[in-house]
C-alpha cells in the first residue's frame, strides 16, 4: 500500500499483536533523565537524526523509544504524587463534553452571522451552518463580548454580556441555542479588569451566578496561567459546573480542575507532546496560532496528541479566514477524532510509536482489547506498509 503527500493517517487495529513489544519499566533509581520544557515534551532525539534513516531502516530502535516511554512515564507517576493529584472533576457527567470538544472558534459577539439588526433576533443555525459547510462544524464556540471594547466605559465584563442584545434573557436564549446543535458555549474572564465597576462580590461568584443564569458551559481564562480552584468550587456551590480552558495552560496541580487548555505552542519538525494531555490523557487542548496563515502545523500538532483546535478567523475585526485547504483538512481531522473520541483519551496513550519511514511521527492508542494509531507527518513522503504486517489492520488514511 503507497501514498504520496500524505498528512493525516488513522489506523485500527483489532486484536492483534504488537508489531515492536514496549519495555515500559520505570528508570532504575526512581530518578527520571527528562524534564519538561513548559507545555511541551519532546521526543526521542534519534527522530531528528535523519541520516539514521538511510537504507529504509527506523533511526529509533524499539529499545530508544522504550527508554524514552519509560523515563516519561515515570515523570508523570511522580508529578501526580508531588501535586496530590486527584481525577474527580473529569468523571463528572456535566463535564464530560470537554472530552470530545475537539474544535471551538472565538467568535466575536458583533459577528453578523450570530445576530440580525434588522429582524432584532440571534441566528445561531445561520452561523453554525455556515461553519458546518466551511470546515464540517463546532463542538463548542468561545462567545467574546468584551474587550477591545471593554474600557470605553466603566462597565466590567460582566456588564459587557448583560448589555449584549435582548439582555441576559436573550443571551440565555442565544446559548440555549446552540445546545440544540450540540455545540457547547464558553465566555471568557479578564482578572486584569480592575478599572471598571465593581461586581459587588467576588468574581468566582459572580462569574459562578451568571454563567449559570444564562446557561453557559464554561470560561476561558483569558491571559491566565492556570484558572485557580475557587472558581470551579464556586460554580459547583451552585450546582453549575463549569469547565475552565486557561489560555496558556494550567499549571501542573491546574490540570486536576481545568479541564481545558488555549494551547500556544512552539512548531518544529519532529511534534512535541502536550504536557498537560501527557499528565491527564482526558485533558483537552484546543490549538491556538491566530495569524499563522497555515494551518497544518496547528492540525497536526492537535491530531499527533488527539486534541482539538481554536478555529479562529474573526481576530478582533481582523479577518485571517481559513483557506479550501485547511478547512478540508480541518472537517476530515475533527470526523475522525469525533469518531474515534474514546480512544483518544486512552490511558494507555504511547507517544511516538516507532515507525519505520522519515518524517512519520505515530501515536498509539489502545482501549479495550482495539487499538488505534493516528499519524501525521512533515514529508512529501512515500509510505509502505507490507501485507504482512498490514493483514489484520482496518484503516482509513487521510489525504490532503
């Protein structure tokens, strides 16, 4: 089997046997060789080392990518005793949406495509049609009624979403609507809004009160690292779970109550795995790089570590729309992860499965007794497979 130009692959395999056995054993001594490097983790080094790969040979042995599995592994076991790390918020039935939440636009509240001035009314089946026939729809939209409007006045944030047409009646109206599309709604939060009216309690409870006034399922964390815990126990003292996306990752101890992440990330040839998505695989990382024109990088990045992506092209009034391409690429990515969801939040998850061609970087996913792979690559490449190896393999292979 031979494909050119190829980008995205999704492999299944059912009960078979691997084709390199893993050693996963912890690093002897209980110490660990590797340290992240902020949001991102790198791979093996021999994936860089592109004269190893001469004569159709793997530059990674089994034995280097089980080393490097091994060493991460054991970082992740002693973040999650160092931080007293707990999972609870991600069995939660109200939050179990982010797990699927693979792709979210912000969007701007003066979109014409969300409101008519004329008619004085929202149209959300307009906007999310026209997504659904751009790049295949939206899992969740982040509703952005704030700034750069925000400081003309001394309206807060808050004061920003009640001043939206119809008022709190008629955005809860609005929200309300796209859930019947099954697109779930986030507002953002600005902590540096100091100067404008005080909310008269404190903002975890007055951002818990609203959202849940109007329905809305979670907040971003605009310029945050990390959205504290007293936010999300001020939503559930109202019964309004919220799930919180911090716009440059939570940190470590963060992952146990946000449950999201705005991912702004550094792209290079050989991907990096998602910190956050490696400590808890139910994590979600929606891809942000608003004026990267391209937007393979964003795709790929998001597809290697089975997260999602920001699909922004309204930046603040500027238009950085989404080319034929991408967005083709976009509707085939999120179809497969839609699909295959469960498998991409597997704890079994094995970053940079060895492979045996150049540029081609896999991520293995195995739950219950199937198995998935999704792989990505930088080439213009020829990949072969065997009919041996490939016998009991179903797979679906994305060309774009």
């Amino acid at each position: 089997m031979i494909l050119r130009s190829l980008q995205f692959i999704v492999l299944i395999v059912i009960c078979v046997a691997p084709v390199w056995a893993q050693d996963t054993a912890f690093v002897p001594g209980g110490a660990t060789a590797w340290d992240a490097e902020w949001q991102q983790i790198a791979g093996p080094k021999c994936l860089e080392m592109r004269g190893a790969w001469e004569g159709g040979s793997s530059a990674c042995t089994p034995e280097d990518h089980g080393n490097w599995l091994a060493d991460v592994t054991h970082w992740r076991t002693e973040r999650r005793i160092r931080i007293g790390y707990s999972d609870f918020r991600y069995d939660l039935p109200a939050l179990k949406w982010t797990q699927s939440s693979f792709i979210q636009p912000q969007m701007m509240v003066q979109d014409r495509f969300l409101y008519d001035p004329v008619a004085h009314r929202y149209t959300v089946n307009r906007y999310v049609d026209d997504t659904v026939k751009r790049f295949g729809g939206i899992d969740a939209v982040l509703v952005w009624p704030t700034y750069p409007n925000m400081g003309i006045d001394n309206r807060n944030q808050h004061d920003m979403i009640r001043c939206m047409p119809g008022g709190v009646a008629g955005v809860r109206q609005m929200v309300a609507d796209f859930h019947k599309r099954g697109v779930r709604v986030l507002f953002p939060m600005m902590m540096w809004d100091q100067g404008t009216r005080d909310p008269g309690k404190p903002w975890p409870d007055a951002i818990a009160s609203l959202m849940a006034d109007i329905g809305a399922d979670g907040i971003n964390g605009d310029t945050q690292d990390g959205v504290p815990r007293e936010f999300s126990e001020a939503a559930d003292k109202v019964n309004h779970p919220l799930a919180f996306e911090p716009e440059h990752g939570p940190h470590d101890e963060g992952v146990a109550y946000n449950l999201l992440t705005w991912g702004e990330y550094k792209f290079q040839f050989v991907p990096a795995v998602d910190r956050f998505k490696w400590l808890e695989t139910r994590h979600m990382v929606n891809i942000s790089d608003r004026w990267n024109r391209d937007k393979n990088d964003d795709l790929q990045f998001a597809f290697f570590n089975g997260g999602g992506w920001e699909s922004w092209a309204n930046i603040w009034g500027i238009w950085n729309g989404i080319t034929p391409r991408d967005a083709e690429a976009t509707r085939r990515m999120a179809t497969i992860e839609r699909a295959f969801a469960p498998f991409l939040s597997s704890a079994g998850w094995e970053p940079f499965y060895p492979t045996s061609s150049y540029g081609v970087f896999a991520s293995r996913w195995p739950l219950n007794k199937t198995t998935l792979w999704t792989m990505v690559t930088e080439t213009n490449t020829t990949l072969t497979t065997s009919r041996r190896r490939m016998e009991h393999v179903i797979s679906i292979f994305i060309t774009v």
